[in-house]
C-alpha cells in the first residue's frame, strides 16, 4: 500500500496559516467587506458561476486564460498586501513579482508559491462576507459541482491538465511522500477547508477551529489513499475535505450533548 503525508500538511499548514491571519487582521476585514454577508440566493449564483468559468476554461485559448488569471491574481495579491501593509508602493510588489517571474523565471517552487499566496487571500478575502449557514450551502452546492464536474462531465480533470500545461498558480502539486511522485489539489478545496476552518473558529473557538484543520487534512489523507491505492486518477477532493470537516463538527456535537447531560454540581 501506498500513502502521502506532505499534501495533507500543506492543507493543515494553509488552512491554520489562513486562521491566524483572519484573526489577526479581522478589524480589518471587516472594514475591507463593508459589513457585507452574502445570502443563500448570492452562494447559489456564485457556485453556478463557478461551474460556468469552468467549462470557459476548458474552451477558451490559452493566451487568453493567461491573462484573465494573471489579472485575477494581482488583484488579489494586491488587496491582501494592502491588507497587510497599507501603503499602495508595497502592495503592487507582489502583483509585480507574479507577472515578471512568471513571464521570465517561472518554475515548480514560485508556481506552488503564488497558489499559496493567492487562496489564503481568497480566503481572508470572502471569510467574513459568509456567514455559517452560507457556507454550508456553498460547501454542499460546491461539492455537488464537483461530482459532476469529476465524475459526469470530466472538465475538471482538462481543467487540471489545462492548468498544469500552462503553468498556471491554479493548483498546488507537492511531491509525494513517502510513495515516489506528485499529487495535485486544486484552489478550490484549499478555499473550502480555509472557509470551515475560519467559521468553525468564529462559532466555537480558535481550539476547535485548529482542529478542523487536522480533521480536513485527515479526510484529505484518505481521498489520497483511495487514489494512490486505486485505479482512480482523480477524486473530487472537496468531498473528503467536507467529510474530513464534517468529523470535527460530530464531536463538537457530541460534546454539548454529552455537556447537556451532565448534571450540576448541588451546593
């Protein structure tokens, strides 16, 4: 049999990277949100705009891919370089960066660098316009999406290659180990773990909120299995990371039932 460890690391290591970091700057994602919290109506929209720019991937030439992501992404990299530092000459350095290495000096280590970079500031960015019943719509609609998009239609599988040809940040790919190898996993599951992991903090705490992130990243650990173990090339991994969430919202649950139960000290 064989097993990875790295591609769950690096899920747990962004996952907690973007929990710290909501924290530590929430004031200011607020401001940067205007209060805003999206509505089941606008999760619908936005799921089903996803899965449109997914088969506009797949069609689209791949010099005008490059530069609608490369816009996407300096824009995101702007925000939260200003997020951070709130002075625009530092802020449009990164965006900078991704442009000029990419077109001069690209290679594995930047690429895996700028996806990194990018979903945590996805991440930061929609964290505080959802709220929790939002993103258990969103992470249910966003999973049934992927099913299709896996299983029925295949275009996220020639969104990978696409993707991967063009060297495009869209994707983190990690060498396996200890198996021989390189395992991918998209921006999207990234996004999703960061979101259960951001709104299970703000319901019951940062403890339990570091806990989703071991539990997505175990659940993950097993969608790898299945993979590297199986005939299976390619599984939609938003399952196995809500599966992998789902384990830390039962024991909270179970703890509070099992809290409710226990009766009061008598004086």
């Amino acid at each position: 049999m064989e097993f990875d460890f790295l591609l769950s690391l690096t899920l747990f290591a962004i996952s907690s990277a973007s929990l710290l970091l909501f924290l530590r700057f929430e004031k200011r994602l607020e401001v940067l949100s205007s209060g805003q919290q999206l509505r089941i109506r606008d999760v619908v929209l936005i799921v089903a705009m996803m899965a449109v720019m997914v088969v506009v991937v797949v069609l689209i030439p791949g010099r005008i891919l490059q530069i609608l992501f490369l816009f996407s992404a300096s824009s995101l990299l702007f925000l939260l370089t200003y997020l951070i530092v709130p002075r625009i000459p530092v802020a449009v350095l990164p965006p900078a960066l991704l442009v000029g290495l990419y077109f001069f000096y690209w290679n594995l280590f930047f690429m895996d660098l700028f996806a990194v970079l990018l979903v945590i500031s996805a991440i930061l960015y929609v964290g505080r316009i959802f709220t929790w019943k939002t993103t258990l719509a969103f992470a249910a609609l966003l999973t049934a999406n992927d099913i299709i998009q896996v299983f029925v239609t295949g275009y996220m599988v020639d969104v990978a290659k696409k993707a991967s040809g063009l060297a495009l940040p869209m994707m983190v790919v990690i060498p396996s180990f200890p198996s021989p190898g390189f395992i991918v996993l998209g921006l999207g599951d990234l996004l999703l773990s960061g979101l259960f992991v951001i709104q299970t903090a703000l319901r019951w705490g940062k403890h339990y909120g570091i806990l989703s992130c071991a539990s997505t990243a175990a659940g993950l650990m097993i969608g790898e299995f299945i993979i590297l173990n199986t005939t299976y090339s390619f599984l939609p991994a938003t399952v196995f990371v809500t599966l992998g969430w789902l384990a830390t919202f039962g024991y909270i649950q179970l703890k509070a039932q099992k809290e409710s139960k226990t009766p009061a000290p008598s004086d």
